[in-house]
C-alpha cells in the first residue's frame, strides 16, 4: 500500500508535553482541543479532565528521557489522547513494533471467527491449511489446535532466541511442520515464533487475501490507520508473529479498543467476547516482569494484576507494550529501541515502572 507520512496537526495547541521530533523540549499543558487532522480520529483532553494530575504525568513523560532507547510513550484515558511524548522519534514515525504484532494478529483470528471464514478454535492445523498437511502428513503439529497456538501451547521445541532460520526459510510452514515436538501433553506454555507464525497462512487461505489486507480493511481503516508498514516471508506473505510497523499513536488505538470492549468510539471493531478472552488468562506463565503478578497468557495478550488491577499487555522486544487496565479506562502505548536480550531486560523493568507510575496517579 502507498505510505503517507504526515504531521498532526491540532487545534489551539500542541497535543504533547513535548514537541514530537525533539529529544529535549519543553512542557506545556495539554487543552481540550479536536484533532483538526480528520484522518487521525483521536479526541484530545487534559489529563486533569480525565482524572490524571498533569503535573505528575508531566513528570513521569520527565523521566522517560532518562530511559535508555526509549523513543514514545502515549496515554489514553476514557477514550481521549491526554499526552504523550517522544524521545527522538515524532508522532508521524513508523515505528517496529516487535511481537505485538502477534497480538495484533491474534484480533486478525477473532474477527476472521466472528466472520464465519475460521469455525473455531479447536480446528487443528491440518484443517486450516490441508494442503500443507498433505505435503507433510506426518508431522505431528498438523493435530495441533488453533487454541494451542493463540496460547503458545504448540509443543514445538524451538530456540526461540535464534529466528535467523526461520526467517530464511523458504517455506516457513514447512520448516515448522518438521520442528520437532515434545511429549508433554497438553504442552507447556513456552513462548514460540514458530507457532505464531502459522497465523499468517492460516489466515490467507481461511479470509482469500494476505493479513495486511484483512488487517488494512477490517481494523486499521475503522480505526482511521492508514500508514504503517509490514514485513513478509520469502513466500509473499506478511509475518504474524513480528516485523509490524505504526505510529505509537495508532498502537495506543489498538490498546484502548482493547481496553473498551473492541469499540473504537462507539462502533464494534473487535468482537468483545474475544477481547474478552484474549485479555483473560488461559495459561499460566513463568515469565514476569515487576511490578505484575499473577503472570498469565490469553490469546497472544499477557495478563496479570497491576497495582491491584487486573491488566493485559501487548509485549514486543525492547519495551514496546501496548499496556491496558480496563477497570481504569486507561490504555498506555510505548515504544523503543530494542538491544540486547539482556540490556532490554533491564530497560523492560524501566519502561514499566514508568507505565506504574501512570497507573498510581489514576483516579
């Protein structure tokens, strides 16, 4: 699709705290203004209006700069854009979003169900893509579920921190197909690019078109997205499990449906029993990331309590999140420069405690 890159253009003031593009600026109040540029479709409001101190949030957006690689953090609260702020990037910059884009392709699963073009979850691989099964009728993860899959559930014994195969692959469904499974049955959860990236071809065969497309038509364009970018397969089709492109301010669109039952201002999106289910816990984890307890997993979404509050998260490597807590009518988008595995840990726990922060001062 053709790209537009544009600035957002607001009426009477600058929507941020800071001005996007600059890595140090100055902080302003947010006013209750509308987004003079139609195309972007968020409603603007002071923190103070919504509940949150802007003094606290002001300094909170402060401290993002101290976070390394930090580039955007956005706040949404009672479906208003309250602020947000860039460190180096700006409002208009296509940003990778990392493994939220396997959340983004588990509501891609709920609308194509809510569709009639997949049955349910409990149709195996080899019923989603029987022609595949019939190249390989032996692998043992065609009788794998859909469930399984949303789940991280699939069995398949892969090393997740090295995708170079898998991003070389010819045919990705093939070198999955012929990933050995484990034994253990119903499978652990273990987190796996592998499994997640069978949603793309589950997708395009059960809807006729590439999820970009499905995405381009049934999500992005209700939710007034128009510029974004997509990585794809040596076979065409656009990866499920990584390489999705948005501006920081259209992943906060994504979090905040999530956080109001799949509504974007009024009008169904994402079917609410999914939303529902992807932010309830189907497995428990052992991943956790401090503050959060009661780590779990729903459909491709984290879950757990934050502060005493049920939450779901979007969670991409090098602190992208798409943090939700519904019972506050709050959705946070972040994102930043991913490093090493062990550097991001760091920056993770940093990013959150600044999501934290924003929670605390929500009243």
């Amino acid at each position: 699709m053709e790209l537009r890159r544009r600035s957002i253009v607001l009426g009477l003031s600058a929507l941020t705290f800071a001005a996007a593009g600059s890595h140090r600026t100055s902080a302003a109040p947010v006013r209750a203004a509308p987004v003079t540029d139609t195309d972007d479709e968020w409603q603007v409001a002071s923190p103070d209006s919504q509940g949150i101190s802007a003094s606290g949030l002001e300094e909170v957006l402060d401290a993002g700069h101290s976070v390394y690689s930090l580039r955007s953090l956005v706040v949404v609260r009672n479906g208003y854009l309250i602020a947000e702020r860039y460190y180096g990037a700006a409002a208009y910059s296509l940003l990778t979003i990392f493994s939220i884009t396997k959340s983004i392709s588990s509501l891609l699963v709920g609308i194509a169900i809510h569709e009639g073009k997949i049955k349910n979850l409990d149709q195996t691989l080899g019923e989603l893509l029987p022609e595949a099964a019939a190249r390989h009728p032996e692998a043992r993860i065609n009788q794998v579920t859909l469930a399984r899959i949303l789940t991280q559930r699939t069995g398949l014994e892969y090393d997740d921190n090295n995708v170079a195969p898998l991003v070389a692959a010819k045919d990705a469904v093939s070198y999955v197909q012929l990933l050995p499974l484990g034994r253990n049955d119903p499978p652990n959860w273990v987190y796996s690019n592998a499994g997640c990236s069978l949603l793309s071809p589950i997708l395009r065969r059960a809807v006729g078109e590439a999820i970009d497309e499905y995405a381009k038509q049934r999500l992005f364009s209700p939710l007034g997205i128009t510029d974004f970018e997509w990585e794809r397969d040596n076979t065409g089709n656009p990866l499920s499990w990584r390489g999705l492109r948005l501006r920081t301010r259209d992943l906060a669109k994504i979090a905040w449906i999530m956080a109001d039952g799949g509504q974007w201002q009024g009008k169904q999106v994402v079917p609410a029993d999914w939303v529902r289910d992807s932010t309830t816990s189907q497995v428990q984890v052992g991943t956790t990331l401090p503050p959060i307890s009661d780590p779990g997993y729903g459909y491709l979404w984290w879950t757990g309590t934050l502060k005493g509050r049920p939450a779901a998260w979007g969670w991409g490597h090098g602190s992208q999140f798409a943090m939700i807590v519904p019972s506050l009518r709050l959705a946070i988008a972040t994102n930043a420069q991913a490093g090493s595995y062990q550097r991001t840990r760091a920056q993770d726990q940093q990013v959150m405690a600044l999501l934290t922060q924003i929670v605390e001062l929500t009243t």
